[in-house]
C-alpha cells in the first residue's frame, strides 16, 4: 500500500440523496470533496439487502462466490430459518490480506474474525462480547456503553423516541471512532448503519419539508457529514478516502406479500392462519418466496416435502409480469438464478429473484392477511442507485458492489 485507505459507509444512502443534499449544503464537506474525487452511482447485488450487499463489498465476489442470498435462509434439508452471519461466509473479506485494520460496524460480520488490528462488528450481533476483537477494545466500548444498533422497534411506538435513540447511538459510535482512529492501521472502515434505519421509518420527512421531523432527517446527515470532516481533517496528504453505500433508498406504494401471489396460484399451500409459518408448508407445493423477492422451487433433492415439479420457470415468470396494482405493473425484471449468480455455491441459490418497479415493496413472509397491505415503513430498499466516491482511484463507469474491493486494492 502507498497511503492509507479510509472507507465510509452509508448503509442504504442512495446516490441521488448524498447528492442533493450536498447541493443543498447540508453536507458542505462532502460537497467539497465529491468534485475533485470520483463520484458515481452503483449497483447492488440481487436482492438489494444489506448483508447481501456487505458480504459482496468486502469479498469482492457476487452472491453465487459468496454464499450469502438474504437476511434468511433455509437450513439445508428442512423448512427451519436462520439467519446466516459471517460464519456462512464462503469468500475471504480484504482484511485477511497483509496490512493492519480497524473494521467499525460492518453488518453481517459478527462474530468478529480474527483480524490485524481491531473489528466491532455491526448488526446483527447479539452478544457484544463476541462482536469486539480485541479484549482491551471491548472493554473500552463497555465503558461508553457503546450500541451495535438503534433500537428500532422504538419507531414503532415514537418517533421521537426513536430519533433520540437514533442520535445517542451516533454519538457513541463517533466516540468509537474517536478512539480506535488513534491505532496504528493501513485500512480504517467505518459504517453508518443509522441512515437506513432513519429511511425506512422517515422517508416522507425528507421528501416533505412541511413534515414536522424534517429538520431532524437532515440533522442527522449535517452530524455524519461533521464527522466526515473531522476525519478529512486527520487524514495525511498521501492517504485516499473511499465512501460507499450498499444500496439505494425509495418511497413505498405498497407491500407486495409475494407468497401470497404463489398461494393464489395454487404454487404454494400453507397450513391453517395461526398456523403460518414455513415449517407448515403442505404437500403439493412447488415454491415458496423468502425475503424480499426470492423464490425457491420446492424440490423433493431439496426439501422434505419436495416433489417433482418439472420446469415451472416460465410459469412463475409470467405470473410477476402480469402483477399489477391499480394498473401499474408491480414487477421490473424476473431474473433466472443462472443470469445473476455465478460461482460454486449457486446450488443454494433461489431459482427467481424478483426486482420490483418502483414504491413496489416486496415482502416474503408467509404471515400475510391479503396481497397488497402497508405498515409502518416509508422507506425501502433500491438497486441501481447505490453511491461510491473515491478522492484518488477512478472508478468503472456504474459499477457493482463487489467491484469494491477491485478499487480499494487499486
């Protein structure tokens, strides 16, 4: 390595808003940088969800290399969910490479690898003990009282309360990266996670000036824009500045239950209401959907009430295209699993992954009352219009997320 390499997060802080805001002034030290660096949209992985995105970022390797398709999986053999982690992980993340790292807050690394330097990792990570490599580090973060992550179930009593709590864990994370700055490191990484939890509740509040938490929207970017300057600041002459997102951020519609259109279509039969859940799922089904968008073919190779199912591709395909909610097509683009993914582990793919039209949220539960429904969620996640800056390496004309890694070696 020549200089040092500082990457910032943005979880799921699409291009279009960093952008605007940094026009606007709300984020004056980004808007000072953005012009002389290397400033683009990008794409996520598919399906645009975090842990997906993450993984594919620090890996440099799509979800087919990886292993890693959601925030959920399928035990293998059973209709059982878990929730995979960093041990899923099949790629090597880049700070298995030479050099020393502090690692903030990734999510979907817990628990801490054994790494170089330092690693915190980010949500979801139960037991902090496990997620904070080394000892000396942890007991640090204890004495802070430092939070993995906002406690977002609060958004769903008060928005307030769920702002303070929004704030303090911003707080307590700069103090972290206050702190552990001052150790010797080639690579410093750290992510925002607040900006997606601040979308998906609040969305309206930055579209709607009039909205009576609008202030409080941009209050908390003018904060990460005031921490990007105090590390401009502290940074040397040679070393680079790279800051990304994993995917983008957009109005809500509607909820699309996705196992709700295979139910209809007598692809999926679910036991009795109380009873919904995917260990229920009854004999004759030949697919199901996880989160957000992904289908699985009900194989009896696979799953213990598989069956033979024959080529059912076209039919499903057909099935989302003719989505429609209140004349709008609810579908952009059905994707065959061997069109996105690549790489040793596509046998655990899902075979469809559905990518909606816009303010289409797709859902996969299969707790559902009807096809169409909304909660309290404003905001969800987008594909193409990720971001990524690089103050000294160009960068691929929209580049993937897992294209990453290629720059950061660059």
């Amino acid at each position: 390595m020549n200089g040092r390499k500082v990457v910032l997060g943005l979880d799921g802080v699409p291009f279009h808003l960093i952008d605007d805001l940094s026009n606007k002034g709300d984020m004056p030290n980004f808007r000072s940088i953005k012009n002389s660096g290397h400033f683009s949209k990008m794409h996520s992985s598919i399906p645009e969800v975090s842990n997906v995105n993450w993984s594919s970022i620090v890996t440099g390797e799509n979800p087919g290399q990886h292993g890693i398709y959601g925030f959920t999986e399928l035990i293998q053999g059973t209709y059982t969910v878990s929730f995979p982690d960093r041990r899923a992980l099949k790629a090597i993340p880049f700070w298995k490479d030479n050099g020393r790292y502090v690692i903030i807050n990734v999510p979907a690394m817990y628990p801490a690898d054994d790494i170089n330097g330092v690693m915190i990792t980010g949500f979801v990570s139960p037991e902090l003990e496990r997620a904070v490599t080394p000892e000396n580090a942890l007991n640090y973060l204890k004495s802070i009282d430092y939070r993995v992550d906002v406690d977002s179930e609060k958004a769903h009593k008060s928005y307030r309360l769920f702002l303070d709590n929004l704030f303090d864990t911003l707080d307590k994370r700069e103090k972290a990266l206050d702190h552990f700055w001052k150790q010797k490191w080639d690579v410093f990484m750290f992510v925002f996670t607040g900006s997606d939890r601040l979308e998906h509740f609040l969305w309206n509040a930055y579209e709607d000036p009039s909205n009576e938490y609008h202030e409080r929207f941009l209050e908390y970017f003018r904060t990460v824009d005031r921490i990007l300057g105090k590390v401009l600041d502290r940074m040397n002459y040679d070393d680079e500045l790279m800051m990304l997102s994993d995917h983008g951020m957009g109005p809500i519609k509607t909820n699309v239950n996705v196992n709700k259109v295979l139910e209809d279509n007598d692809l999926l039969y679910l036991g009795p209401e109380p009873e919904k859940r995917y260990k229920n799922i009854k004999e004759g089904t030949k697919a199901f959907a996880l989160d957000p968008g992904r289908i699985y073919f009900n194989r009896k190779d696979r799953y213990p009430k598989g069956i033979d199912i024959g080529d059912i591709t076209e039919e499903i395909i057909t099935l989302f295209k003719e989505l429609e909610y209140q004349g709008e097509k609810v579908i952009k683009t059905v994707h065959k699993k061997e069109d996105i993914y690549h790489g040793q582990h596509t046998d655990k793919a899902p075979d469809i992954v559905l990518t909606p039209n816009k303010g289409f949220n797709l859902k996969g539960s299969v707790k559902y009352d009807k096809l169409f429904d909304n909660d309290v969620f404003q905001g969800m996640h987008t594909a193409d219009d990720a971001f990524i800056y690089s103050s000294h390496t160009p960068i691929p004309k929209y580049p993937k997320v897992e294209d990453f890694r290629d720059v950061l070696k660059m």
